[in-house]
C-alpha cells in the first residue's frame, strides 16, 4: 500500500519559509519579492493579500525563524523548572550557543545582517521575541546573586554571559566572509565552547555573590 501523500504546503506558510531562507542569506535589503515568490512558486499579489508588504513579511518569516529554532533548542535547555536557578541558567547559556552555532538558524542569520543593515523594524521583533528570553535570564541572574545584588550588577552579569554567547555569531560572520581562514576552537566545538561559558559565567556570579555575602564564601557554584 502506497504511503500517503504529504499535503501541499499553504501559500502563506510557503512565503514565510522561503523569505527567511532569503532574508537569511541577503538581508532586508538585497532580498526582493519577487525571488521569494519564485522560491515559494506564487505570485507578488500572494504577498499584498498574506502580508500587505515587505516589512510585514520580514517581521514574519524572522518569528518564524525564531519560533523554529526553540522548538529545535527549547530555551529552557531541557533543564526542569525544579532544578537549582544554577543550573537553568547553564540551560539557557547552552541553548543560546546552540542555536547561533547551528548553520541552518536563519533567525540569527538573519540578526547577522540586521546588525549589518539595520532597519526600523529590529524594537518590534526585540519587544515581542526577545525581551521575554532576556527578561528570564535576567531573573535567573538575580537568582544567582542572591537578593544583595542590585540592578546594575544583575544587567552587568548579564551582558557579560551575551557577550560570551554572541562571540560565536562575530566568529561565524568572519568565517563566511574569509572561508579560507583556519576555524577556531568555538566554531569546532560548540558544546566545549559553551560549557566554557557556563563554568566561566557562573563562577564569575558566584564570585560576585560571595564578595556580596561573605559568609555563603564556601559553597560551591553548580553547572
């Protein structure tokens, strides 16, 4: 017996995969309608009656591409709501690292050129997208810290784990502009580079909490 036929994608759902496939590769601002709707085989109209115009379609296909990659690499890192804010937050420094080390990611393709060209459009996708992911690892920082940090600190730590993270996006966007350049450590192993990051990071926070709250000095920080 023949196995069924898979059903034919919607016009709609076409559009949005072959414009973050696009908008991945060229950015806003070399992409055209007209190769994604000869990528998706619709025509331009489909575009106006979808998503009325270019900006709506790459607001679109950018949370598509972003949607796509949690459901690869849940945020969470697989790490139950149970466990210590220690080992959450190693969660979702090795999600962040896999997800920009992954070569088929078009949403961080996708902020590579967006850091290139950048757009009007970059507040809403960080308001609705991914504000929420700094906002819980924010939490989990302060959680780190312990309730002696104050603000400043807790946004310091913070940038300090995304710089680590988006290191790898700097290093990948070099490698593709000079191919022939030797691959560093990171790029050859994502997984060492972020359990580096994970123990780098959260020794540093327990650091901190310990010059915070001297008598916690002789715990030890998990990961």
């Amino acid at each position: 017996m023949p196995e069924p036929t898979a059903k034919p994608l919607k016009t709609r759902t076409r559009l949005i995969i072959a414009a973050s496939q696009i908008f991945a590769e060229k950015g806003f601002q070399e992409a055209t309608i007209a190769e994604i709707c000869e990528q998706a085989q619709t025509n331009i109209a489909s575009v106006n009656y979808h998503f009325r115009d270019k900006e709506s379609l790459y607001l679109e296909a950018w949370r598509h591409a972003f949607l796509k990659d949690l459901e690869i690499y849940p945020s969470d890192g697989g790490v139950a709501p149970s466990a210590s804010p220690e080992k959450r937050l190693a969660g979702r420094i090795r999600s962040l690292i896999a997800r920009i080390a992954d070569d088929d990611s078009h949403f961080f393709a996708i902020i590579n050129k967006e850091m290139a060209q950048p757009t009007s459009l970059l507040p809403e996708i960080l308001e609705k997208e991914i504000n929420p992911q700094r906002q819980a690892m924010l939490e989990l920082i302060s959680e780190c810290l312990g309730p002696s940090a104050d603000e400043r600190t807790i946004h310091f730590c913070h940038a300090s784990i995304i710089g680590q993270c988006f290191h790898l996006l700097k290093v990948k966007h070099m490698q593709s502009h000079f191919p022939t350049r030797k691959h560093t450590p990171e790029l050859e192993n994502p997984a060492a580079f972020a359990d580096h990051v994970v123990h780098f990071s959260l020794a540093g926070i327990k650091a901190l909490r310990d010059r915070l709250e001297p008598s916690r000095g002789d715990e030890t920080c998990e990961s």
